[in-house]
C-alpha cells in the first residue's frame, strides 16, 4: 500500500492523521506545503475544491483528510 500525505505546520489534524498512520504500521511518505504558494499550488489542481490538510492518498486515489482516513481504516 502506498501512502501519501500532504501536511502543514501547526495542523492538528495533520498530526492526528500521521499518529494513526503509525499506529496501524503503515508506513507514509509526507509531503510538507506549509509554504502558502506551494499549498495554493496545490489546492488549484483540484480547481480549488479543496480547502483543509491533510489530504491523504493511497495508492494514488486521494480518500481526502483525518476522517476519510479514520473511514478508510475502519472499513478495511
């Protein structure tokens, strides 16, 4: 399983999700757009529909933040 997720500094949520990433042995690899142009850069590619971090991808299919994350694991 790949796993991919896009953070920022300062976001609860983002340590929320990587917590739980690590304690269900899966391992990441984090992609840090704490910088506003490379986060906004970001958020275009998905003409702007997008708003919160973390955004979360496995296996190149983007489950969206925390609580998509926390679904995905449940179900699995």
């Amino acid at each position: 399983m790949k796993v991919l997720i896009y953070t920022r500094n300062n976001c609860v949520w983002c340590d929320r999700a990587k917590n739980l990433l690590t304690i269900n042995n899966l391992e990441y690899e984090e992609i840090d757009l704490s910088d506003d142009v490379l986060r906004e850069n970001f958020y275009k590619k998905f003409n702007h529909s997008i708003k919160t971090m973390p955004q979360i991808f496995i296996d190149d299919n983007r489950i969206g933040g925390f609580e998509a994350l926390v679904d995905y694991l449940d179900g699995k």
